[in-house]
C-alpha cells in the first residue's frame, strides 16, 4: 500500500495535459563538382581548375502555444580546388603558397575553404506577436542592397501598420575564419597577413573589424502601399566605410497597375548613389513595362577609389510580353543608356570628359508546352563606345516527364569595342546538360559549356551538381 500511495502523485501527473508542441525540420545538401579553365597571372595562358564544393542547409522550426516560433537555420559552404591550379609549360601557379615570385604571387587565392554564410537563432511571435528577435550571422537585403553581419537585428510592430526595425554589430569581412567577405563594397582587399612577408602584396590591407548600426521603418498591413526607410552606418579603426540612407516604395495602383521608386543616398559623399523608378502593367497574360535607372557608383570610403566615380550611368527600359496563343508569346525591349562622363570628378591634369551614349534593343520568342519549352532571342546595342549584336536559342525537354530532362542552347555574338579594337571578336557558345531526379531524395544536374572566340581559344567548363534534401 505504501508503494501505492508514493505511486498516485506519479501516475496523477502523468495524465495532465502537456502543452502541445510541433517541431519541424529541413534538411539540404547540395555536392558540385566542377572543371574550368582560366587565364592565370602574370601571363599565364591558361590554367585548367577543379572545384569541389559542397554545401549544408540546416533549419528548425519549434511552434509553442501564444504564436510563438522559434527558426534555426544554418548553412555550411566547403570549396576545395583539387586541381594543379599550374601552367605546366611556365611552372607558374596560382597558390597562395607559392611565395618565391612576389610578381605572381596571388594572395587571396586558397585552395580550401570554409564559409559560414548564415546561421542565426530567431523567435516570432514574442510579447504578445508584436516583436521578432534575430541572434547570430544574418543576411539583410532592403533599398541599400545586400549586407552580412554578425549580431542581433529586432523587429517591433507598432500600431499594427508600423514596424520599426535595428540591427547591428560587425560586418563579416575578409579575413576572419568562417568568412569570405562576399558582400563588401568595392575599393579594398583584406586578408590575414600575420604570416606574410610585409613586401608581399602591399595592396592588400590586414584584417580589421567593423561595427555596424542601422535603423528603419516599414509599413506593414497598408493595403497596396509598401514603404520603407533605412539608415545604415559602417565603421572601424580606419574611419566610416559606409553611411547611407535608402528609401523604397511600391504601390499597386490598380489590380493591373504597380508603380515602385528607389533611392539610396550616401551621406559623407553628399551623392545620390542611385535612382530607380517604374511602372508596370500586367492583364490577360501580357505585360509591360517602364523603368528610369540612375547609377552613380560608390566604393569603401576608406579607400582611395571612393574619390572616383567609375562609369555613372543614366537608362531608360521599355519592355513588353504579349501571347500569341497555343503556348507561344513574343518579347520585345528597348533601352538607351548614357556615360555620364561629364558628371565625374574631373582630373587635375585631364580635360574635362563628354558624355557617351549608346542604345539598343532585343526581339525574342518563347513557347511554353507541358514537356518543353524553347526560346530564341535577338539582341542589338551600339553607341560612341562601339557596338554589340547576338543571338541565342534554348530549350528544354522532358525526356521522361518529372525524371529526365535535357537542356541545351547556342549563342553567337559580335563585338565591336571602339576603345579596345583588339578586343573587337566574334563568340560561340555551346551549352548541354541534363538534370536526373532521383525519387523525392535527391537531383542530379549535368552541364558541359564550351565557350569559342579567337582570343582565348576555346574555354570549357564542366559541372556536375547533386543535390539531396529530406524527402518528409
């Protein structure tokens, strides 16, 4: 009896309702195996690559009671280059390693490679579904484009129409370990030089940290109407690398309307860095479009290269979808571009430059049926700088529907650089793949690309890419 009674409380508990929990998971692995070839430094002229990369996606998702979600996701990239990387007639390689000629020597080359490019912690839904929190290496992208941090980002929604948003601490450079800095801005090579003869690559800068602040606000629940304003500020030990404040709105006008506008401005440089407005319209499967674009690029304002500006750029698109019935449509575009050479910081030895212009256009066709596609294009742009003319055709077809696909397309162009003559050249370019789905498990892809002009010869490049993924 005894037994019994110390038993009751157990069993009695036991029979209470737990809260209920559902927890999800995904899982994808992505292997690619890819041979390629290159013009190498120093006049090497020709270097034939082989890139293994392989590539680990990871997320969680846990729902709890009250809204609330708590995300993990995770993502590994390893890429090694088991290939010799040499010119074997010059006994000239691309290795970091390789140190004996300082001429050829290229430092932000590595034969392996570990890259972390995201993984964060995130809960949704907290204080009554109001805010979001966001610990860890997270990708943001808004009217000031991409940017990678590690550290904490907070969404709050106020007012039910209103989320205000801040996020900071340091950007992921070049550098450190698990990161290859593929979001810095132009103007600057950073990599770890502890072990490096000081005389070795002078233009590459060590390491450094950066902290990073930014802040904004979004509508949210406004009907047609999207908006959103973000002020973002970089800096380290060498001063501000970037301080800028985006603006982004969109509207759908009608249900066959959208107009959208665009505008970042970099406040130390006191420029505009870029405009970028348009209107579309889309009904009954057709569609057009209008765009105005202004580019007025900036780089890394602790480097020299932000006194420059290189090639700013004023366009205008037009672009336009009709169908034509039984799976075909016809495409059309057109564009007229100008160098805004006269807009640049003027040399102090060099008169001052004029603008240059330049227009073109492109025709094209595309048949969409249930086991195949194709499509064929025209294309044709000439101004002051010289002139371009190409053509290409693609397709796809389903050899077994859902199983075996095949792939393949040919291009041809014609360059005519006015500044250059001796790049002046007619390509080719050859393309076939095919890609084998393997049950709900896993894809295989295949591709061979063979590109043919008389200044390279011929480059070829093989992939071959598999990809597995959980199949629940």
């Amino acid at each position: 009896m005894g037994r019994a009674r110390r038993l009751a409380p157990a069993l009695a508990a036991s029979l209470l309702p737990l809260p209920a929990l559902a927890f999800d998971g995904e899982v994808r692995a992505d292997t690619q195996a890819q041979a390629y070839q290159v013009r190498g430094p120093a006049g090497a002229p020709l270097l034939s690559m082989r890139r293994f990369t392989q590539t680990l996606t990871l997320a969680a998702f846990e729902r709890l009671r009250r809204g609330v979600v708590w995300t993990v996701r995770a993502r590994l990239r390893f890429d090694s280059d088991f290939g010799t990387a040499c010119d074997l007639t010059g006994d000239r390689c691309l290795d970091e390693l390789n140190r004996s000629r300082a001429a050829e020597f290229a430092p932000l080359f590595a034969r392996r490679t570990l890259d972390l490019p995201f993984a964060w912690l995130e809960g949704a839904g907290l204080f009554g579904g109001t805010a979001e929190v966001r610990l860890g290496r997270q990708l943001v992208t808004d009217p000031l484009g991409f940017f990678l941090f590690d550290g904490a980002r907070l969404r709050v929604r106020a007012w039910d129409r209103v989320v205000f948003e801040a996020y900071g601490g340091l950007e992921t450079r070049t550098g450190f370990p698990l990161s290859n800095g593929r979001y810095e801005r132009d103007g600057l090579q950073r990599a770890d030089r502890s072990t490096w003869d000081a005389s070795l690559a002078t233009r590459v800068n060590d390491r450094s940290l950066a902290g990073a602040l930014s802040f904004a606000v979004e509508t949210a629940n406004a009907g047609p109407l999207f908006a959103r304003a973000t002020w973002r500020r970089v800096w380290g030990d060498d001063g501000v690398a970037e301080e800028k404040l985006g603006l982004a709105a969109d509207v759908q006008v009608s249900t066959r309307w959208r107009a959208y506008v665009e505008a970042v401005h970099s406040i130390p440089q006191q420029q505009v860095s870029s405009v970028i407005a348009g209107a579309t319209w889309a009904g009954e499967g057709a569609s057009f479009g209008a765009e105005l674009s202004r580019w007025r690029p900036t780089f890394d304002l602790t480097s020299v290269w932000a006194s420059f500006w290189t090639d700013p750029i004023d366009e205008g698109r037009l672009r336009g979808e009709i169908p034509l019935g039984r799976g075909w449509s016809l495409r059309a575009g057109t564009h007229g571009r100008r160098y805004a050479l006269s807009d640049a910081p003027a040399s102090d030895n060099g008169p001052a430059l004029d603008d240059q212009w330049s227009g073109g256009g492109e025709l094209g066709a595309l048949l969409r049926r249930g086991r195949y596609d194709a499509s064929a294009r025209l294309f044709g742009e000439g101004g002051s700088l010289g002139a371009r003319a190409g053509a290409d055709v693609t397709t796809r077809v389903w050899a077994r529907w859902q199983v075996v696909r095949v792939d393949a397309g040919v291009s041809a162009w014609v360059v005519d650089d006015t500044l250059r003559p001796e790049r002046s050249v007619a390509s080719l370019g050859l393309v076939v793949g095919t890609l084998l789905r393997l049950g709900r498990l896993a894809d295989l892809t295949l591709s061979f690309e063979d590109d043919i002009n008389r200044i390279v010869g011929h480059r070829l490049r093989a992939v071959a890419m598999l990809t597995l993924r959980n199949p629940w």
